[in-house]
C-alpha cells in the first residue's frame, strides 16, 4: 500500500487487535470494490536501529502473508481490502512464530 490517503483511512477508521509481537489493523472501505486485499508491513525504527534488522523482519512478515494469503481469498466478500501488519515485539523473533501468530490473525479479521 502506498497511498497515504488509504494509509490515513486505515489508522483513522481502522479496528486493530495485538497478537503479540504482530498488530493487526484493518478495515473494508464502503466505496471500494471488492477484490485483493492491500497490505501494509511496518517494523518500528526505535526498537531496530539497524535496517537490516528491520528489512529482515519485513522480509519474513511478507513470506509469511504470500504463503498464507489463501486464508484471506477464502471468503472475498468479508476479507478486509486495507491490511496493516505492525511488528510490535521488541527482540527478533523466528519465522514459524511469526508465521503462527499471522495465521491466527488473518483468520482473526475474518471472524470480525
């Protein structure tokens, strides 16, 4: 996602929910059509002052998503069209967890 009037509408109207060390926000705009989901992935500067702590935690937070988007494509009329993905831990943490926790949370803003 690029758009920052999309990112402002997903943070402004947005709902959200911690699964930690991932937060989810997201929301289905009225006048959008229906189709593929937008993600957003953000790994906070103040916790990983390197960018390649942060570039690698991104990198595994999208492997994760690609390999699990079918969960969102299973039911298109209620999967949300704006997908915030936040790292919110503050250690680094290991793929299978990471994929884990976004599992539970892509099947957690269905069931919303």
């Amino acid at each position: 996602m690029c758009s920052k009037r999309l990112i402002a509408l997903l943070f402004s109207k947005g709902s959200s929910f911690n699964l930690y060390p991932l937060r989810f926000v997201y929301h289905t705009p009225p006048d959008m059509p229906p189709g593929q989901t937008q993600v957003l992935i953000s790994v906070s500067k103040r916790y990983f002052k390197r960018a390649t702590d942060r570039n690698r935690l991104k990198r595994q937070i999208r492997e994760a998503f690609r390999l699990n988007k079918q969960v969102l494509y299973q039911n298109p009329g209620q999967s949300p069209r704006l997908l915030g993905i936040l790292y919110i831990g503050k250690e680094k943490k290991s793929f299978d967890s990471i994929q884990k926790k976004l599992i539970s949370g892509l099947e957690r803003c269905l069931s919303k």
